[in-house]
C-alpha cells in the first residue's frame, strides 16, 4: 500500500475519533431511538405473526366442534329467531 494512502487513511481516523469524542452523546441517543425503533418493529412484527394463528389455536385448545346439528326451533335459545330475522 503506498505511504500516501497509509497519510491519508490516518487522518480520516483521526477526524473520526475527534468527531466522536466531541459528540459522543448525540450519538449515544441516535443509537438508542434507533435500537428502540428497531424493538418496536420487532415486537409488532412477532405480534402479528402470533395474531395470525390464535384463533387456530384457540379452537384447537378448546377442543371446539366442527358443526351444530339441531332441529328446528331447539337449542340455543334465540339463535334460530335471530338468524331468522335478518
């Protein structure tokens, strides 16, 4: 690698740590909205995944019957009247 690059990569280091050392804390709060920005998209992205099958679940969890075979006019009192009446 030729000296010049060497010369010239060390002063943008240099710069680079100067600027750091001089605004280490605007930094430091740019990196903390940024990793909770990151963890509020996270979260919302997990809750929607876990939305996504928690009706699945729930009829799997209660064991829930497929279909509701009734004779007319019986069970479930005003089931029939409301559908009915629509």
């Amino acid at each position: 690698m030729p000296a010049w690059r060497v010369i010239g990569m060390r002063a943008v280091i240099y710069l680079a740590a100067r600027e750091l050392r001089a605004r280490w804390q605007s930094w430091a709060v740019l990196v903390l909205l940024v990793a909770v920005a990151g963890g509020a998209v996270l979260a919302a992205a997990e809750g929607a995944r876990r939305t996504a099958s928690a009706y699945s679940r729930f009829l799997t969890a209660s064991r829930a019957s497929d279909l509701l075979v009734a004779p007319n006019g019986s069970g479930l009192g005003g089931y029939f009247d409301a559908h009915a009446s629509r």
